[in-house]
C-alpha cells in the first residue's frame, strides 16, 4: 500500500513539476508576444513614417516636374526669338550685301 501511495506521490509530483514547466513557457511566450506586439507597433509607426516621407517626396517631385516644364517653355520662347533675330541679321546682311555689290558696280562704272 505504501508503495502504491509513494508512486501516486511520484506521479503527482511530477505532474506538479509538468504543470509549473507548462507556466513557465506559457510566462515566457507571453513574454514574447507582448515584444512581438511591441515590435509590431513600432513597425507600423516606422510604416506610417515612410507614407509621410513618400508623400512629401511626391509632392517635391511634381513640384520639380511643374518648374521644369516652365524652364523648358522659357527655353523655347527664347529660342523662338533667338531664330527670329538670327533671320532678321541675315536678311539685313543679305541686303547690306547686295546693297554694297551694286554700290562697287556704280563706282567700277
């Protein structure tokens, strides 16, 4: 009879043991679920940071793409002149020319 109560003894023992384990893991995983919700948090404020970074970044580059098409309709208005007083030089060249040429025939003459 006493040995039967000493391996019932045994078996509750170490079931007390098996139980106090199963809290101990169960502390430690609750451990690391709180840091992994922590972990999560702080990657999501990261995220969130990002967004805001990325917006700002958009809005900079359609900034730079509305200044850059205004340079480039400049550029052209100032070419478009720029051809235009480059043809009016030499049509008043061509006329100088021309002008001249008959001028040495009159006093060749």
């Amino acid at each position: 009879m006493e040995e039967r109560f000493n391996r019932i003894e045994e078996m509750l023992t170490t079931l007390i043991k098996m139980v106090g384990s199963i809290r101990e893991e169960q502390a430690s995983m609750k451990e690391e679920q709180m840091s992994m919700k922590q972990e999560l948090t702080s990657i999501r404020e990261e995220q969130t940071s990002m967004k805001e970074d990325q917006s700002l970044i958009w809005e900079e580059l359609r900034l730079m793409r509305t200044e850059s098409e205004q340079r480039h309709k400049e550029m052209m208005n100032r070419f478009t002149l720029l051809k235009a007083d480059h043809e009016h030089t030499w049509e008043k060249t061509v006329r100088n020319e021309r002008e001249i040429g008959i001028i040495k025939k009159h006093i060749e003459i």
